[in-house]
C-alpha cells in the first residue's frame, strides 16, 4: 500500500516530487499569505501548472481534493501547527501534532503527511505533541506516507 501512495507523490518518468506548500496560513502569522489569500484561486492555478503534490491543513485539503480527475496534483497534508515561524516570537513556543493526524490524512485521501518536529531551545521542558508524548528532535520537514 506504502508504494501505491509513493507512485501517486513522484514523477513516474524523473522519480522526482515537485511539492508546492501553500499551508502557511496555520502558522497565524498573516505576512505568509501574500499572493495565496484566494486559497481556491491559488490551489485552481497550481493545479493547473501541474506540480506533483500540493501541501495543505486539514482544513484546506478539501479544496484540492474536491477537484475530479485523476490528473491533479497528489495531497501531501501538514499534520503540525507551530507558532516559531513569525519575525517576531510570542513569548511561549509551541509545536504540537494535529490529532488523529494518520486518520485525518487517510480520510482526505493524503498521499503522506508532513510534520516538523521542534525542540524548543528556550524552554525548560521539551515540546509535547497533543497527547503529550514529548518530541525531543531538531529535524523537520519528515514526509512519511500514509499506511
């Protein structure tokens, strides 16, 4: 099944992925949306440049894959909010999980889910996703295909 998700995200003929983010609004910082606050507009124009995946929230999501055909553009769902992206930080830092990200992201039909994973430095605790499970990594952007 892993595969089949896969052979939907990249190009059959360069085995590449072109993904286009454009799930910046759920970072509440209103600088991100230039260009994309018509985010049907901005999903009708990207599909029809035809890049391999577009990334969206949960709430976006239905946009996309509402669109009919098999010639759109593959899901890649962010599954994590954060609020470290803005010029200027709020006083508490967070990143958290959405919940049930797995069951949102196979629901909306996602081709994987994307999440970036924070140690907040000037914390004295690490960050805890939404079930509380502590996230103890610097890495981010990991796509992981949905089951």
């Amino acid at each position: 099944m892993k595969l089949f998700r896969l052979n939907r995200l990249f190009n059959g003929k360069s085995r590449r992925c072109f993904d286009v983010a454009i799930d910046h609004g759920f970072f509440n910082e209103p600088g991100f949306l230039n260009g994309i606050e018509d985010l049907e507009k901005a999903v009708e124009t990207l599909v029809g440049a035809g890049p391999d995946a577009i990334q969206l929230t949960v709430g976006q999501a239905e946009i996309l894959q509402r669109i009919p055909g098999k010639a759109k553009p593959a899901l890649v769902l962010r599954t994590d909010v954060a609020n470290v992206y803005g010029r200027a930080l709020p006083r508490t830092l967070f990143s958290r999980m959405i919940e049930q990200a797995v069951e949102q992201a196979l629901r909306l039909d996602a081709t994987c889910v994307v999440v970036n994973l924070f140690q907040i430095l000037n914390s004295l605790r690490s960050v805890t996703n939404a079930s509380g499970t502590s996230l103890n990594s610097s890495r981010s952007a990991i796509a992981t295909p949905c089951p």
